[in-house]
C-alpha cells in the first residue's frame, strides 16, 4: 500500500484556489523564503525522502516546497481529521507531493493515510502530536529502525517522545522543534493566541467585551489566549494545576480559581493544558445557559465529549462547527470544532508570520538530521541554540529591524568576575 498510490484529496478541481492560499502565506514566510532559496541552490536534501504529518495548511505547503526544493521526497498526511484545506491539498498534489489528506477523514482513514506516510519508509519524519512516531513505534518499527531521524512540533507530542525515551524505546533521533525559542514563545503564545479566539469568532460571532472567558492552562499557548482575550474587552479567569504558572497568571492580573468554581461564572471556556478530561460533567452540570465551550490543546481529550454525550437528551449542529447540547436540566452548551484545535478547525490555524518561524526551524532541522546522520543518539534534543538564533536573526532582518551589537568591551566584562 502507498508506494503506488501518488496521493489522495478531495477534490482536485480546488488547486487553483490552494495554489492562491499558498502564494498568500510565501508572501508572508520571508525566513523559510530565503531558506527555499538556498535549499534550490544546494540541494542538501537530495534523495531523502521525507514523511510528515502535518496539519495540512497554506503555511504546511510552503514548508512542504521548501523540503522539494532542497531535493526532497515528501509524503504528507494530516495531523488532525478536521484541519485540512482541501484546496491547498490539491494544490500540492497538483505539484507531485505525494498528499494524502481531507477535511472530515474518519479515524480510520486518518490512520490509514498515516501509515501510507509510515510505508513510505522516510529517512527523516516530521510530527506534529506524535501521531506519526508512535505508529512507526507500535505498528512499524521494521519502518523506524531505518529512520534516520525525526522533528516534532508541538508540546503534546514532545510529551510522548520523551516517554517512549525514558522507557528506551526511541528508535532515532528526535530535534523537539517545539522547544525552540522562536518556536514556543512565538507560534503557541502569539499564534495560538490569535487564532483561538479568530476560530471562535468566526464560529459564533459572539462580542467578547464583557464576557468571562476562562482559560484553562496558563503555559505558553493559555497565556496567549487569555492576553488576546483580554486585549477585546473580557474579564479573564485561569485555572491551573501548577501553583508556579498560577501565580504568575495572578500576577499577570487575572483571576485565578479552579474550574468547579470557574465552570458557574465562564460564558466562554478555552481549554489549552494538554492534559485530559479538564472539562467534565461535574463542571457541564453547573455551567450557566449558553456557555460556550471550545479546546485549543493537541488532543480532543480536554474537553470531556462523552461526558457531554452522556448528559445531553439532544444534540443539533446550529451553526458550522457549533454544536448545541441541551442537557437533562434543560440548560443549552455550544461545543466548537467537536472539541478539537478550534483555532485550526474553526479558522485557518496560525498566521503565515508566526509559522515562518517554526516551520524555518523545520526545514533547518531536517538540514541538521540529514548532515548529521548516524552521528546522533537514540534521544530527543533540541533545536541546536545556533540554528534557533538564525531564525530570529533572520526574521528581524526581514522586518527591517536592526539590534545593537556588544562591543569587545562589553563582551570582556560580561565574561569576567572581575569589575
Ligand atoms: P505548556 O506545558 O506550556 O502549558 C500547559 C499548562 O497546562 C501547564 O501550565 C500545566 O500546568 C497546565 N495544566 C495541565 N493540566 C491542567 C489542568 N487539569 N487544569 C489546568 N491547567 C492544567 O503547554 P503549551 O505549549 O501551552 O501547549 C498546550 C497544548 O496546546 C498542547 O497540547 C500543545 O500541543 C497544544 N498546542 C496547540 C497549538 C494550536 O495550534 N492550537 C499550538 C501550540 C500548542
Ligand atoms: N499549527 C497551528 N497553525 C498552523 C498552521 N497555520 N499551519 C500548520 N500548522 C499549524
């Protein structure tokens, strides 16, 4: 399966709209422009086949592009049932990605279209979630012993590498590019902030000025939300887990109380903790009418949908991607996106200017993978401090933004103990 098949979409009538979409975002990508640039001209990729599984957007393409251009293979398939632009799917497939992704797969299919990517056999993987590196872990590891290495992208996902490293399972190197600098303190606070709440916009169209938001998980993607929340007018509640981010959540001005009291005041609740069942029955039943409920985290696991299916006595969709839940006790619950990314599902995910950034630590990293193969250990590291530094440097340079440079006097104190 898979090799012979050359992709799978949609609808292939939609690429000239995808093809718009993807010339949009290389506008706005400047860093992974000049990085597309120097990859045609080197070709550090050539002959490496490369499979990823990605939420399969304008922003992914041009990353996609960016890999073809240094001389790769790319085989692509979605990180999440529900996040793919059919036409910027068709688009690539138009331009011989071997593309395997549609809005609306089941989690068959889903599945299915990750292990084409898996029979691929790619040197390198590309993740975001670690869907694809547990699969190559549990379902073909005769595939993942031949790996030469793999990225990751988001939290979640680093989370799960690093639990099959610690059980000594990992079978080739990994470059968690979520924990680069100019990955998390850009895409999951500005990004995820801003398109959070551009998602549920766009799915309720509801004012936000005076309304309770309550954000659940104050890392790097909760504070993003809760300070763009802000930002429109709402009064801000945070819950947390860890008594270090709480205080800083209460310092940073909100309220902070856990969610059995928050879940009576919020009208609008943002889940964004990676973690599970955050949002339960317990909470649902004392929720006001017509709370708003949507999750920002990875998984769809946030926001506990079967205990909503559980207490509801009808469901109907009222709008796209709003789903209304009347429960026994007659009070009405709206779940965005059916629990899952609301800022990917609901709206078009992060803008190109914060993905340049993650995705030219991508294509950086997959440069790094490729040049260093079978010089690194079964581990997850981190982006190399050089290459995340160039990224930052390089976006500064193409906002037109000069810094100041140390001066050799400078430097001689800040590396003495003597004054
Ligand atoms: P993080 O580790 O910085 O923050 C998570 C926070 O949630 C922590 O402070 C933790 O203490 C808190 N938490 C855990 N369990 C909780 C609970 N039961 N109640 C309240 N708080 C709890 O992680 P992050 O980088 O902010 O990522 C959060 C999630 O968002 C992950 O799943 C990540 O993969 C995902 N993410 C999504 C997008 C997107 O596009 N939607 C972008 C980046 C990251
Ligand atoms: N994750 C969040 N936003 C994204 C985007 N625009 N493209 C790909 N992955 C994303």
């Amino acid at each position: 399966m898979g090799r012979c098949m050359e992709y799978k979409v949609k609808d292939l009538s939609l690429a000239p709209r995808g093809r718009m979409q993807i010339e949009w975002a290389r506008r706005h990508m400047p860093v992974l422009e000049l990085i597309r640039k120097r990859f045609e001209a080197e070709k550090p990729l050539k002959g490496v086949r490369v499979g990823a599984v990605l939420h399969v957007t304008k922003e992914t393409a041009v990353l996609v592009e960016t890999l073809a251009a240094g001389g790769a293979e790319v085989w692509l398939a979605a990180s999440n049932p529900l996040s793919t632009q059919d036409d910027v799917a068709a688009a690539l497939a138009e331009e011989g990605i071997h593309v395997f992704a549609w809005r609306g797969e089941t989690s068959e299919e889903y599945f299915w279209a990750i292990d084409v990517v898996a029979s691929a056999q790619p040197h390198i993987v590309i993740d975001d979630g670690g869907d694809l590196h547990a699969h190559l872990h549990d379902k073909r590891i005769e595939v993942a012993e031949k790996v030469w290495g793999g990225t990751e992208e988001t939290t979640t996902g680093v989370i799960r590498l690093r639990a099959l490293e610690r059980e000594g399972l990992l079978r080739y190197p990994v470059i968690a590019v979520n924990n680069a600098l100019t990955k998390y303190l850009f895409d999951n606070r500005y990004g995820t902030g801003q398109s959070t709440i551009d998602g549920i916009l766009r799915a309720t169209n509801i004012l936000l000025a005076g309304k309770v938001v309550v954000v659940a998980g104050y890392g790097w993607v909760g504070r993003g939300i809760a300070m763009r929340a802000r930002g429109m007018g709402a009064r801000v509640v945070v819950t947390e887990v860890d008594p270090v981010k709480a205080l800083e959540a209460v310092m940073d001005g909100f309220e902070v109380m856990p969610m059995s009291r928050a879940a009576e005041i919020g009208d609008v609740f943002i889940t964004a903790t990676g973690n599970k069942d955050v949002i339960r029955a317990e909470h649902f039943l004392k929720m006001k009418d017509g709370a708003i409920l949507a999750n920002a985290g990875h998984f769809n696991v946030e926001i506990s949908v079967s205990d909503l299916e559980k207490l509801a006595k009808e469901k109907r969709e009222v709008r796209p991607c709003v789903t209304e839940y009347i429960l026994e006790n007659g009070k009405r619950l709206y779940l965005l996106a059916e629990g899952r990314l609301v800022n990917l599902v609901c709206a078009e995910g992060h803008p190109s200017e914060v993905m340049d950034m993650s995705f030219a630590n991508q294509a950086l990293s997959v440069e790094y993978l490729v040049k260093n193969r079978g010089r690194l250990e079964r581990k997850v590291y981190n982006v190399p401090a050089e290459i995340d530094s160039e990224v930052a440097r390089l976006k500064l340079r193409s906002m037109g933004i000069e810094i100041d440079v140390l001066t050799e006097e400078q430097k001689r104190y800040l590396s003495s103990w003597k004054l």
